[in-house]
C-alpha cells in the first residue's frame, strides 16, 4: 500500500501542483504508508532532469519527503509494451491514422457527441477496412494506437468527490511517435508500485473510468481515487503560470515569501482550525482527505498581486 505525487517534469511547481502534493503526502503520512515520487516525463520535448531537480527541490522546501527511488517513466516502456501486447492479443488494440484537427472536425460535424469523457474519440479508424490502412500506411502516416472499448460506463466513489460514473471511449494506448500514453502508464505504475490511493486534482476526473477499465482488463488491482480541487485565480480560473503573477516557489522568494508562507497557507486552506500551523507534518496526524472542501481552492492574494 501506498500514496504518491507524479508529476511531468516540464517546469516549475506552482503553487496548486504543491498544494495536491502536500495532500496526497498528508494522507499518506496519516495513513502511516509510504509516499512515492514519481516523474511522469513521457513528455520527450519538454521534460528533462533540470525541472525534475527544481521540483524535488521545492518538494523539499515545503517539508515533504519520499520513499525509496524516484521512478521515472521514461525507463519503464518494456512494461508499458507488454500491457500493449496483452491487449492485442485479446484483440483490443486497432491502428488510429487520426491527427488531432481531424478528430476535432470529426466530433464537431457529428449529430451527437461520441461516448465518453469530452473530447472523445469518435472511433473512426476502428472501421477502417484492410484496403484503408495500408493506404493510409502508404501515405506514410504513424499510427497510434488505440483501446478497443466496448462503450460500457464505469462507475466509482471518490473520496472527496463522492459517486462519480463515466464512459470509455477508445483510449490511446501509444501514441503515433511510439510513446506509450499516459492513461496505460498511468495505470501500470499504479500497479508495479502498489499504489492503493491516488489523489490529484479533480481536473483529471473524467480520466478515470478509462483508467478503471484498463485495470480491469489487465487484471490489476483498482486503488482509491480522491480528487481534490483546483487552486484558482481572482478571475475563478484554474491557476496558471503567466506574466505578472508569482505562483512558483522561486517566484515568491523573490517577493519576499518564503516556502513557509505557502506552507502556512495550504494548512489554512484546510481549514480555519489550521491556521497558524508552521509544518505539515503537524498537520498529518488528524488530516483526512475525505473531508476537504469540494470548492475550487482560493489562491492567496500575495501570489497574484502584479508584480
């Protein structure tokens, strides 16, 4: 059993990442199970040790600590190939010609919206005929491919969301450069680590019903989900990392704010009764993530006065 942060390492944390961070650690840590560090750097062109530094850094500053080795995607695809083969053989797997505009023109022209989470695909390739992919094949176009769904609805109780249910649409399993996608890696490491809670923020909700089914026809084990809300700015709108607010670590140290002031601002956005706490692990012993407040999250007015 165990708790987990996974981030890409594409830039810096803000101030909403730190805050799901010190969540998911808090739960952990009050749970008395380890927490993992995982880096999800499936992103070839924007990941790199540089950002995986700088975050474990800020990690650090605000009190939070690991066990065992940090996993790193990028050195995982065998496992990742193996799901891909597993599920070819049972025939889930098809060949996807697809770029993204068409799938967006796709569901626009569409009389009703394909089954599944927004943006779903609306399985165009799966009836491709043998003729039509060797020619697309012909046109020198990669494929990615794709989860065979059956369309079924999975249903689940999140921890702090409550009852949740949503359709499977035909989730990419590797992507047309050969990188596995992350909804199938997302769910192995899962596995491999014996992760049995997975909390982040509620914008990755309608993600797990794909995620559910995947370890169902894996035959691995479902862990809790807990999906916390997001962190946002004046305007309601998710918290963002943009000219003329401070919302990195390094941001407000240069305004003066040390990793303590955010650290005393996560415990107060648990709760009044929390404010004034100097560390989060104080805070581990009573913390609960079954009750935090399903609202999105206020970000603190010192980070988002211009600069």
């Amino acid at each position: 059993m165990a708790g987990r942060f996974a981030p890409s390492p594409t830039g810096d944390l803000h101030l909403g990442n730190l805050r799901t961070a010190a969540l998911a650690w808090l739960s952990a840590r009050s749970r008395g199970v380890p927490f993992l560090l995982r880096m999800e750097d499936l992103d070839r062109h924007q990941s790199n040790r540089r950002h995986e530094t700088n975050q474990r850094r800020d990690l650090a500053a605000i009190g939070l600590d690991w066990d065992g080795e940090v996993v790193r995607q990028s050195e995982r695809f065998e496992l990742y190939e193996r799901a891909i083969a597993e599920l070819s053989e049972s025939g889930l797997v098809y060949e996807c010609y697809c770029t993204r505009r068409e799938i967006r023109e796709e569901i626009a022209a569409a009389s009703q919206a394909p089954h599944g989470p927004p943006g779903a695909y609306p399985g165009t390739c799966r009836r491709l005929t043998d003729v039509e992919r060797a020619r697309r094949r012909a046109e020198g176009r990669p494929p990615a491919l794709r989860l065979r769904s059956d369309g079924r609805t999975i249903a689940f109780v999140d921890r702090v969301l409550g009852p949740q249910e949503g359709g499977v649409d035909d989730v990419v399993l590797r992507r047309n450069d050969g990188v596995p996608a992350y909804n199938l890696a997302v769910v192995i490491d899962d596995a491999a680590q014996e992760v049995s809670e997975v909390i982040r923020g509620d914008d990755l909700v309608a993600s797990t019903p794909r995620q559910i089914r995947l370890q169902e026809l894996l035959g691995l084990p479902r862990p809790e989900y807990a999906h916390v809300p997001l962190v946002v700015d004046a305007a309601g709108e998710r918290l963002a990392k943009r000219a003329g607010v401070a919302v990195t670590l390094s941001d407000l140290d240069e305004r003066g704010v040390a990793a303590a002031g955010v650290v005393a601002w996560i415990a107060s956005s648990l709760g009044t009764e929390r404010a004034g706490t100097t560390t989060l692990r104080e805070l581990a012993p009573r913390f609960d993530v079954a009750a935090i407040d399903r609202s999105p999250c206020p970000a603190p007015s010192w980070a988002l006065a211009p600069r």
